[in-house]
C-alpha cells in the first residue's frame, strides 16, 4: 500500500526506509548521471517496479529526473538530503552525549 505524507521529512525518510530505494540511492552517488536502464541493470526487478521506485524518490525530492529524447537521467538532490541530515545530527548530538555520560558512570 502507497501512503503519501504531506510533510518533505516524513516523505524522505519513508521513501528512504526501502532497501531498493536507498540503493538507488547509493548508485546515484557513484556519478553523477545514471539513465533509468542503467539504475535497474543490477536489481532483480522489473523496469516498471524501478520505475516505482523512482517516483517515490522524486516525490521525495532525492532525486530529479531530466528526459534527452527517449532517454531519461537520474540525479541526486543535494537540498532534501541536508535537511534530512540536519534533522538526524541534532539527535545524534543528543544520544551521544547520553551515550558518554553512560560510559562514564
């Protein structure tokens, strides 16, 4: 079942939640570009589930897509993933600093 949030954190982290996605995700890092085949070439899943996919990290804001004739690539969005990560470093703050004190008792 698809649930569509309405807020741009909830909707990263749920699209990041799926282990395909994030390593779609992961591919994207290693260039700059990918087309879409060139994404699903490693996945043992059909083109349309990729296809899915990449719609819910769009949705998301992760990634953009741009179409060249019948070819379409796939980026990363720098913009969405920092604020995820900004969302994350303050309790990573928190828990580390409960983490030491626990060590240290």
């Amino acid at each position: 079942m698809v649930k569509y949030q309405d807020e741009p954190l909830d909707r990263v982290f749920s699209a990041l939640a799926y282990p395909t996605r994030r390593a779609l995700v992961a591919r994207l890092e290693q260039k700059e570009s990918l087309t879409i085949s060139e994404l699903a070439e490693p996945f043992p899943v059909s083109l349309p589930a990729i296809m899915k996919h990449l719609d819910v990290l769009s949705d998301a804001g992760l990634i953009t897509r741009h179409k060249s004739g019948r070819t379409v690539n796939c980026q990363l969005t720098a913009a969405t993933m920092k604020s995820a990560m900004d969302w994350l470093h303050r309790y990573e703050r928190f828990w580390s600093e409960g983490l030491n004190r626990l060590d240290a008792f």
